[in-house]
C-alpha cells in the first residue's frame, strides 16, 4: 500500500520533554488518529510534520518527498487545521479568503463557495463573531478549496459541542471517499476516533506504544477484570496496565487471545476501549 | 508577497477612523510640523503587528505554502510602502490646504520635515523588528526594553529637534541624504537579521 505520509524514528528534545524515535506511516485513502493524553507528543509530532519545529532527527516524507526539502510543494497539498482559532479575528471569511486564496496554485473558487454554503458560513461574517465549530468548519473550507489531499488537524473536536463534532466527522468520513486523500488527525475524544478512524496511532509520554488498524487495536487489547491474585510474575508481562482497587484489580492486556486463553474461570476479560487503552497504560505497572 | 502586503493593508482598515482622524487633526492644527506623522506611520506600522500577535495568525502563515523568507521581507516592504504613502498623502494634502486657503496654512509641509520622522521609523523598526521576528510581540520583557528605548529615544530627538530649531539651525536639511542612506543600510543589516532569525524559529 501506497503512503501518504511515513515518519521514521522521528526525534524532537525540548527541555524537559522528548519525544522519542517515533515511526508511523499513513496509506492514501485512510484516516489515521493520534491519541494520547495531554504532553503526550501530538502536537509535536503534527508541528514536525508541518516542519513548523525542526526536528533532531529522523525522517518526516510526505506524497513520498522529505517535509524540508520539498516544504513549499508538500505545504501547497497539505491543508492544515490548528487547535486553536488562528484567523484574523477583526477580518471577514471573505476577506480572510482573499489573503489565504492566492498562496494557492489550486485554488478552486467553486468549491469554496460551495463548500460556505454547504457549512452555512455566511462570508460577510467577521471571524470574531464565529463559533469553535463554525470556525472549524471554515478552516475545512480552505483546506477542501485548494484540494489539499493529506488533510491535518490538531485537536479539531476538542470544544466542540457533539452535534457539531458529529457533523464535523461525518464530514470527515466522507472526504475520503475519495480515494487519494487521508487525514490525520490527533484528539483525547477517543470516541470520535472509535467512529471514523481507520488507524489509530498511540502516543504516550513522548513514546510510541502503538500505531495500528482500528481492528487490530480492538482485537488485541482487553481489560482483565478478577482478583488480585492475577497479579502474578508469571502474568506480569501479560498485563500494560494495572489498577488496583480493594476487592481486586483491572488490567490492561496487549495480547486478548493469549489472555483469553490463559485465564478460564474467575475473570471477567472484555474489549478495551481507547479510553481504556489511554487510562491504563498511563498507570503502567505491567511487571508485578 | 502582494497578498502579505494587502493582508497587512486590510488589517490598517479596521482602524481607519482612529488614523485619519488623527491625521487630519495634526494636518489642520500642526501641519508646520514631521513629528505627528512619525506618530501616525508608528501607528500604522505596528497595527498589523499586533493584530499577528493578538490572533496568533504568524502560525497560520508559516503553514501556508509561502517561504519564510517572503513573510519577513513582506514585513519591512510594507514599513517602506507605509512611509511612502504616509509621505505623500501628507505632503498632498498640505499642497491642497496651502492652495485652499494659504492664510490659515502659510506654507506646504517641507519634504525634509517629512522625511526626517519617517527615518526614524525606519530605525525604530529596523530594531524591533528582529526581536518580533525572534519571539513575537508578545515578549513582554523584550517589548519593556523596546518601549524604554523609543520613549528615550523619541524624548531626546524631539529635545533636540526643538533646542536646535530655537537657535535657527535646519538639522534635517543638512544631512539628510546621508541619514536616508545610512537608515537603508540599517534597514538592510536588520532586515539580514530578521531573516536568519525567523529561518530557525519555532512555532
């Protein structure tokens, strides 16, 4: 399969925070999510992407081109949503629209107009007066009217109310219906990643745990639910996470069938959400 | 590069009343004099500043498919258009005050007069506009020590400006087209700077 983007032992120091050797790769067509909690390394890993950090070291290539040496290229193909609103508050879409338009070669006028009627954005609306979502969704436009084909996003649910981060994943969902466009896109709203992603990516402390297909996250992690006499050596490496609590513990298994397996009668063994992934490998105590 | 530049001209409108207001105060009531128009082109200049600042819109740029290169030199080419504009515009309308009623305006705003504070942009820009590129506007320390020095440095000119105007000297006049050059140079050695700097920057 054909990558969109590939990141190899990617490594970026700041003081206090490294984030360390991460590998992941994205295939055209896809939509990829990076999960982890606050500080984990997203919004770092997003900025190496877009080269606005530079990196120590490893290898960033998008549509097969290395981020820094073909930026200008790679950038004129990439659309790219920040967290937070980053428009000129005191400006009108349409007048943002006149700034941003020109620096793209594509630019496609009809799908832009379309795109702000579809969303209800009215033009003439100063980008003060709009709304997390609305601005989100004005960000989209942009992106969608140059025909950006990887499509980034840091954070775009977070603050939005859920029938805006419905309606804004449905969007999602069918940009890429065709076929060579992918989007990554990072969130702690795990569920939104339950509903559309196609690969998760799991970053966590700076760490890579995982980066696999949605069917291989949910096939392979479980929670381990029974008595604290679980907490064997011999089980030890069985377990991500471990939580204890009075009466027993709850543990977090990377290897479902080998669990499910191993343990037959007093366990409870069921599918591990993202949340759950999330909430117990912070936790870790694995080896007991 | 034209977009940045109109970018940084929309940004001047949403305060247009304020500065023609201002200017066209300083036209009737001071017009024999440069030092409002050095206050007028400050103004103009740091508005889109600001606004960059206030919007955190410099994150927005570098990922736009444009060289970093470009935004910075967009920057000091708008300073320099601003001058220019803020020049003749005042220069014209001192003409048209002159012509429509030359007892009340006695004389045309001379160009040295106008030049002269438009220079002194130049160098106060030239200075800051490094540290902008390095850690945004917003550097509250950095901005401390830049609003310490123009204040100085504004307080001591103008100081001069009157001390030597009281014993019949025309400083301006003088020098002028040395300073001007002088002040291109520092304006190239800054704007040098402002692109190393802004090359190696982190958003």
């Amino acid at each position: 399969m054909e990558n969109i983007l590939e990141i190899k032992s990617l490594r970026k120091e700041y003081d206090g925070f490294i984030l360390k050797d991460i590998s992941f790769a994205l295939p055209y067509g896809y939509i990829m999510g990076l999960i982890g909690p606050n500080g984990a390394g997203k919004t770092t890993t997003i900025k190496s992407i877009m080269n606005l950090l530079r990196r120590n070291s490893g290898e960033i290539k998008i549509f097969g081109k290395d981020n820094r040496e073909h930026e200008l290229e790679i950038k004129s193909r990439i659309g790219f949503v920040y967290d937070t609103p980053t428009f000129y508050e005191q400006l009108s879409l349409k007048q943002m629209k006149t700034i941003i338009a020109p620096f793209y070669k594509s630019w496609d006028e009809g799908i832009f107009q379309r795109c702000m009627k579809d969303f209800e954005l009215p033009l003439k609306a100063k980008v003060r007066t709009l709304s997390r979502g609305m601005h989100m969704k004005f960000a989209l436009a942009l992106a969608l009217s140059h025909h950006a084909e990887l499509i980034i996003m840091d954070e775009p649910t977070s603050g939005l109310d859920p029938v805006f981060r419905r309606e804004l994943l449905d969007i999602l969902s069918a940009l890429i219906q065709d076929e060579r466009k992918s989007i990554l896109f990072s969130t702690h709203v795990t569920s939104d990643l339950e509903r559309i992603a196609d690969y998760i990516t799991f970053i966590h402390k700076g760490e890579l745990i995982f980066s696999l297909t949605r069917d291989e996250v949910f096939e392979n992690y479980g929670v381990v639910k029974g008595g604290k006499d679980l907490l064997t050596e011999e089980n030890g490496g069985l377990f991500a996470g471990v939580r204890q609590h009075r009466y027993g513990i709850e543990a977090l298994t990377s290897n479902l069938p080998e669990a499910r397996k191993k343990f037959k009668t007093g366990v409870v063994i069921e599918k591990a959400t993202l949340e759950d992934i999330m909430f117990y490998t912070g936790k870790g105590g694995g080896n007991v | 590069m034209f977009s940045l530049i109109l970018k940084d001209f929309m940004l001047l409108r949403v305060r247009m009343w304020f500065q023609v207001g201002f200017w066209v105060f300083f036209m009737v009531n001071v017009s024999g004099s440069g030092i409002p128009f050095l206050i007028i082109s400050l103004i103009m200049v740091s508005i889109p500043i600001g606004a960059d600042e206030k919007n955190k819109t410099e994150s927005l740029l570098v990922s736009l498919p444009v060289k970093r290169s470009t935004i910075v030199i967009a920057r000091y080419l708008y300073i320099l258009v601003v001058i220019a504009l803020v020049m003749a515009v005042t220069y014209f309308s001192s003409r048209v005050l002159h012509i429509l009623s030359p007892a009340q305006f006695e004389r045309v705003v001379p160009f040295d007069w106008l030049l002269a504070p438009q220079l002194f942009v130049m160098f106060l820009m030239s200075l800051a506009l490094p540290i902008i590129f390095r850690y945004g506007s917003h550097l509250e320390a950095g901005i401390r020590v830049i609003a310490v020095s123009i204040s100085v440095i504004i307080g001591a000119v103008i100081l001069l400006i009157v001390i030597w105007d009281s014993m019949g000297i025309d400083i301006f006049s003088i020098k002028l087209v040395y300073t001007s050059l002088g002040m291109g140079v520092v304006m190239l050695i800054s704007m040098g700077i402002s692109l190393l700097i802004y090359k190696r920057r982190e958003f």
